[in-house]
C-alpha cells in the first residue's frame, strides 16, 4: 500500500470497489511540513478551485475522491512542487496530513486520474471559460479592461517539428507555440487561447479574444443604458501592444462598442514641448508618479477618428499612444497602457516560480485540417527576394556614392563612367530577377490548409488538454497568492514583493494541527518565522482568514488560523 498508509480497510474496501473515497479525517499532529500552505486553502476556494469541479470532471470510485485531488495540486503548486515527479521526493505521509488522509497518492496513481481527467479533448477550456466568467464578474471597476498578450513557449524535443517563432527573451527563432493570455490590470490571468500555428495578434483579437469577450462579459444596467444614451461610449477597452495595430480593427471594434488602448505604430512629427502638462498619475501597483502629457483628435488611414495622447520623457522623447476610449481622463488611460508590463511580469514570475513553460506530457496530436499555415513555396520564394533584396541596396548605396572631383583627369573620368555603367547594368539584372521572383510569390498563394502541405512540411501540435488543465490550477493558485499578498502589502516595508517573498517562506514553514470535533474545529498553528516584522504582518493574515470561516471541504471543520502559541 506504499509508505505511510495507516487506513489499510479502507483501502481494501477501494480496491474492491466498496468505498467512494475514503472520509477526511485529522489527527492531532504536530511539525507537519510545509503545513503553512493551508493557509492558502481559503483564498484557494474563494479564487473558485472547486467551484465548477463536480460540474465538469468525475472520478470512479476510489479512495482519493476528486476535491481531495483537486485540492492537492493546487496545494503543491503554492509548495513550489513544479512538477508530478518532484513528488516523488515529498515526504507522502506528512502531506497526507495536511489532506486528512494517511498518505497521497504516489506519482503513478496520480498520473492515472489525471488522465481520466483529462481524457476528453477541450473541457480544461471550458472550465478555465468558467472560471474567467466568474473572475470577471468580480471585477469591482466600473471601466473593465482586458490586456491581451501572447507568450511564447519553446519546445526543444524532437516529437514534431513545430514552426519557428521570435522569442523577444532569448532573441532567437525556435521552435515553439504561441499561448494569447487576457489579464487584469493588475496582472491577474483570465484565460489562455493556444495557437500552434500563430497567426498573429490581429487575427486572434478577431477570430478568438473579441467574439469570447463579447459572449462573456455582462453588461450592467448602467452601461446598457449609457451605450443607449451617448455613441461614444464603450462597453470595455482591451489594451495591446504595436503587434495589434490595425485601422481596420479598430473600426470594427469601435462599430462593436469596444474601446482598444495601443500604441501609435506610425506617429508623426513630435509635437511642441509646451503642449504638455504635468499629471499626478496613479499605477495600477499604488504608488503615483509624475507623467507629462498631451492630447489631440487624429485621423488613420481608414479615415477613423480617435484621441492620441502622448507622453513627454527626460529624455525628449515622445511616446505616442491611440484609444477610442472618449469617456476615460487622459492620466487614466496614459497609466493603463504603462500598466501593461503588468501582464510581462505576470508571464516572468510564472515561468520562475511556477513553471509556467514547463511540458505536462510527452506527447503529439493532429492539427484541424482547417488551421491555416504559410505555403513553404511562398516562403521560399519570399527568401529568394530578401536575399537578393540586400546585395541590391548594396549596389545601389555604392551608385548612389559615385563622384568626381572638381576636375577629374581623363582616366577618372573613364574610370568613372566604367564603374558607373558596371553598377547600373548589375542593379537593372538585380530589379528584372526581383520583379520576377515578385510575380511570382504573387501568383503563389500566401497560406494553404495544414492538410494541403507536402509530406516533409507536416508537422503535429503538443498535446494540449493536460498542459491547459494544469495552467488553470496555476492560475487559480496566482490567483489565490496574490490575495493573499494584497493582505500583506500594507504591513512591510517593500510592498508586493516582500509579501510574496514571505508567502513563500510561510508555505514552506511547519505547523501543527488540532481537530476539536466537539466543537467542529481544526486550529492550524503555524511556527514563527524568522524575523518580529514577519509575525506581527502575519497576525494581520491570520485576523482576515479566520474571518472568513473557512470550512474544509469534505467535512464540517473550520479552519482556525494561529500564530506559535499565541
């Protein structure tokens, strides 16, 4: 029955199929590690863990029923367990404990119900869908925004030969897929759109963002009755980088009600340095800087009107921003769009501490025939013109620098013109092959069906179902972090990252357990930590979880939260 495991007729009644999981059970123990992670457990149920889970997923009978699963991983993900296999050096019994249980389930066995979890191709979608609903509606601003980003994530196994992309952080092209996340503000993830064959951020703003945004997010009274009132206002405003800038798209979501925040690809001259002011302007983190800005109406090439903000550095220069978000103050729109980074941050503190880029499961799968990819005969031709593209500016620069002196001999002079008939003739023989090559990348078509490729072209997509249920528990556990980081901030020194920095000090800490069934109890005491300052904060944690009252799940006990022997 493995290490640890104490029920032993309980187990036997699983293996027979008697017992449709074993009852969670707490005995009064002391030092469990890592026992201060459940302080996470209230944040973890209120960020929705289980909210949609008896909706979407079953588990035959067994002796770990499916909230106990649930709970664990999302449990080992705030641990800093990245991945099934650094279980294995976990030790099982004293995690067992911080689940009611004798022991957790070994590697393979938990490798086993996530398949069963996992075997029906798009319902981790649907409940990330779910969830982001939920999130959404939580939102407590009156102006929703949505950032829109994509990350890409590298492959280096030889599974399948997956397209090329431009990582911006290694500054390299490899092999990858892209995933296009919404966040918050604040940074906090909504959901993910995978793409294996990337079509870009315009296209999946149009075909995938906007349309799912549209489906999901409600509109109030209020809003229903001021879009009736006023044709410039706005249902949201969906904030993106350069990469999204498309007249054409903003007139389609302006014709949809929905504001987009970018920056000006192709901004004009600078403008005059006393048409800016200086602005109070508060960040999404808090704190308020100084910016200054200016405004005026400008109009694209589709003959779209919007606002252009732009802010003035030290430096002199000048970054131009575009919105058709009219109701928004200027300092407001300015700091959300900076807050941006927000979302980069987002995408670096999961790829360190939560493994965001890691591979669940080895593993490909067909793409859907209808999936777009570039025509390789196209690309190839497209490659013939840039390589004969360069020697042609070349050439031209070398024509363009020709000269005589004020009064050349008659051998400069035949020199002169010898090398200049030379250039001349090499650059009309460059033109007539790239006007060629041209046509011909005209008459090829730019993007085929991935079934239309030939043989040695085709390639699979990653298996996606495990890797996306996995990064939804991620970001249920981001999630419940940073609640529980905005409860710390107001009591250290360094805000945000002291707070999260103590989190995970605190959920690699010891603490002792005690169930009281009489009184429908289980008081979970964590040790002190290292410093006076870290205690004092954490009794401010403490307070606000015990108000929550927190049941766990499978059993009447409320969680009590306490410090040493306080």
């Amino acid at each position: 029955m493995g290490n640890g495991a104490t029920r032993t007729l309980e187990r036997v009644a699983a293996a027979m199929g008697e017992l449709e999981s074993a009852p969670i059970e707490f005995q009064a123990t002391c030092d469990v590690a890592q026992g201060g992670v459940l302080l996470a457990l209230p944040a973890l149920l209120a960020a929705g863990l289980l909210s949609c889970t008896a909706r979407l997923y079953q588990l035959p009978k067994g002796f770990y029923g499916i909230e106990s699963l649930f709970l664990l991983l999302g449990l080992m993900a705030l641990a800093r367990i990245r991945s099934l296999e650094q279980l294995r050096y976990q030790a099982p019994g004293e995690w067992g404990k911080l689940l009611g249980l004798d022991r957790i389930p070994e590697v393979r066995t938990l490798r086993a119900k996530l398949k069963l979890l996992c075997q029906d191709l798009g319902r981790a979608v649907r409940w990330n869908a779910e969830l982001a609903k939920e999130w959404i509606a939580r939102q407590n601003a009156t102006e929703l925004y949505f950032y829109c980003d994509g990350h890409v994530r590298v492959y280096h196994g030889d599974q399948t030969a997956l397209p090329r992309h431009y990582v911006a952080r290694e500054r390299l092209c490899l092999r990858a897929t892209t995933d296009y996340w919404i966040n918050a503000m604040d940074g906090q993830p909504f959901l993910y759109v995978n793409k294996e064959v990337d079509p870009g951020l315009i296209a999946t703003l149009k075909q995938d963002v906007i349309p799912w945004l549209e489906a999901n997010v409600a509109k109030t009274p209020e809003q229903q009755r001021r879009l009736a009132e006023d044709p410039r206002a706005h249902w949201f405003t969906i904030v993106f980088d350069r990469e999204g800038y498309s007249p054409e798209l903003f007139e389609k979501m302006r014709a949809k009600r929905i504001a987009m925040l970018t920056y000006h690809k192709f901004p004009k001259q600078d403008w005059r340095s006393e048409e800016f002011v200086a602005h109070s302007v508060p960040l999404a983190g808090g704190e308020t800087v100084t910016m200054k800005l200016a405004e005026r109406g400008t109009r694209l090439s589709n003959n779209l009107w919007l606002r252009e903000i732009r802010k003035l550095n030290d430096s002199g220069h000048q970054t131009s921003i575009l919105t058709t978000n009219f109701q928004g103050p200027m300092a407001t729109l300015a700091a959300s769009l900076f807050a941006r980074w927000s979302q980069e941050n987002f995408f670096r503190y999961m790829r360190e501490h939560y493994s965001l880029d890691r591979l669940i499961e080895y593993g490909t799968e067909p793409i859907p025939d209808a999936i777009l990819v570039v025509n390789p005969e196209w690309r190839k031709l497209d490659s013939q013109i840039r390589s004969k593209t360069v020697p042609r500016s070349r050439l031209a620069a070398q024509f363009g620098a020709l000269a005589l002196s004020e009064a050349p001999t008659e051998s400069e002079l035949h020199g002169f013109q010898q090398r200049n008939g030379q250039l001349r003739e090499e650059i009309q023989i460059l033109d007539v092959e790239i006007d060629k090559l041209k046509q011909l990348r005209k008459n090829t078509k730019h993007h085929i069906p991935v079934n239309s490729l030939p043989e040695e072209d085709r390639f699979t997509r990653l298996r996606t179902e495990r890797k996306h249920f996995i990064d939804t528990l991620k970001m249920i556990a981001y999630r419940a972090e940073s609640s529980l980081a905005s409860l710390l901030c107001e009591h250290l020194a360094r805000g945000a990252d002291d707070a999260r920095a103590l989190l995970r000090q605190i959920f690699q800490t010891e603490a002792d357990l005690t169930p009281d069934l009489a009184a429908n109890t289980l008081t979970v005491r964590l040790h002190h930590l290292t410093q006076a300052t870290h205690d004092q904060a954490i009794e401010h944690l403490l307070a606000n979880l015990n108000a929550t009252q927190t049941v766990f799940p499978g059993t009447s006990l409320t969680l009590i939260f306490k410090l040493g022997s306080s």
